[in-house]
C-alpha cells in the first residue's frame, strides 16, 4: 500500500474525499490526513521519521519544509516523498482551489511517487507540471 498523507494546512476533509475516491480503483493508494493521523499541531519533526518509516509521502503547502536544514535532513534520512503545492499567496490556497489543484495534478502524483525517494517536487498554481525541487 503506497500512503500519501495531506498536511495539515490542507483541509482534511480533502484527504477523506481523495480516498474515497481513490479506493475504487483498488491500485494500492491510501491517501489520509496527517491531522487524522497523528494530531493536529504534531511538530514536523515528529511525523516526518513516522511517515518515512511507512516509506509515504506528504503533499503539502509548507515550503519551509524544504528550507529548514533539520527537516530537510529528516526528509533525506527517512526517504520522505514530497509534493510542494506553492501556493498564489501567503495566505495559501482556498479550499476549492486546492481541491482543484490536487484533483488536476493527481496523476502525476501517483506516477511519481513511485519513484525511489527521498524525493522532493514542486509545482505552482499556473504549472504545467512537478518540477524537481
């Protein structure tokens, strides 16, 4: 089962449609939210070690993630995938936004998260496609 959890500055309401969607095509994704998972406000330090043991991935809008040294360092250390959504502001996107940004990327997501991590891509509102990051 490849897991693909939603960060928690992604509703997690998405998380629980993207599976219940996803689960028909019985191909081996789980998608949960990280909230759900581990509890809201879980400093990332914790889940990233978690999340990696269970060799998953995370799509997110925290492009800190990648900036921290440390939690860069857990991402390589625990061979964490993730998929940055870069958001049009600070504020980040608003719910049907992102909903629509997972929904038209969610292809590519599964194609590419099948590639040996750790691994790190990036995409924006106005992309065409994941960059590597």
């Amino acid at each position: 089962m490849i897991k693909i959890y939603i960060d928690e500055n992604i509703s997690p309401h998405i998380a629980t449609g993207l599976n219940t969607l996803q689960s028909p095509l019985n191909d081996g994704f789980e998608v949960l939210s990280l909230e759900s998972a581990f509890g809201r406000g879980v400093p990332d330090e914790e889940w990233l070690p978690k999340i990696g043991q269970q060799n998953a991935m995370i799509i997110t809008q925290d492009l800190n993630i990648h900036r921290n040294r440390r939690q860069r360092e857990l991402l390589e250390k625990y061979g964490v995938g993730v998929f940055f959504l870069t958001p049009p502001s600070k504020s980040g996107y608003e719910y049907w936004e992102m909903v629509e940004q997972i929904v038209k990327r969610w292809r590519d997501i599964k194609k590419l998260s099948k590639q040996k991590r750790p691994f790190a891509f990036r995409c924006t509102s106005r992309s065409t496609a994941f960059e590597t990051w």
